[in-house]
C-alpha cells in the first residue's frame, strides 16, 4: 500500500473523491485527478468552490447520498461532457 498521492499516480484512477481538504486537492491537482468535492466544514467549502467554479478541476457535490445521484456523478465525471471539460484542465 503506497501513500494516498502514489495511488493518485496510478494510471488506473481516473477520479478522486475528495472532501477538499488542502492536502487531498493539492496532491489530486498534482497528479492530474479530477475531483467529484464533496466538503464537510470549515475551509473545505471553500476548497471546494475554487476547486470546481475557479480552477475547473472538480465537480461540486450537494451531499446526496443516494445511489442514483452517486452513480450519476460518477458517470459525469468519467464519461460525461462536463467530466470532459474537467479532464482536460487537468491535464494543463
């Protein structure tokens, strides 16, 4: 098992959940992940504002913890035209 920013180096991970902590975006940014933010308290809101409407590197979640909202936001992020737009900010 290698630290949370080898396994976002994996050319296998396509995406990261993230809470938006300062360290989490920093190395998902890093590594080139694009993020699904789902923050909890305190500057991870923050985080995950700039993360997904300024730098355009994340897809903002509203904390639906239901299966269809889930696989939908996934499937956005993976395969979608939104999810498009935030891979290929990654990869600059």
């Amino acid at each position: 098992m290698g630290t949370q920013k080898q396994v976002l180096a994996h050319s296998a991970v396509g995406g990261f959940w993230s809470h938006c902590g300062w360290n989490s975006s920093i190395e998902s940014i890093s590594e080139g992940v694009p993020m699904i933010c789902q923050p909890y308290f305190g500057d991870q809101r923050v985080n995950s504002r700039y993360l997904s409407q300024v730098w355009g590197v994340g897809l903002e979640w509203e904390n639906d913890m239901n299966r269809g909202p889930i696989e939908g936001a996934i499937r956005m992020l993976m395969v979608g035209k939104e999810g498009e737009v935030i891979r290929q900010e990654q990869k600059i």
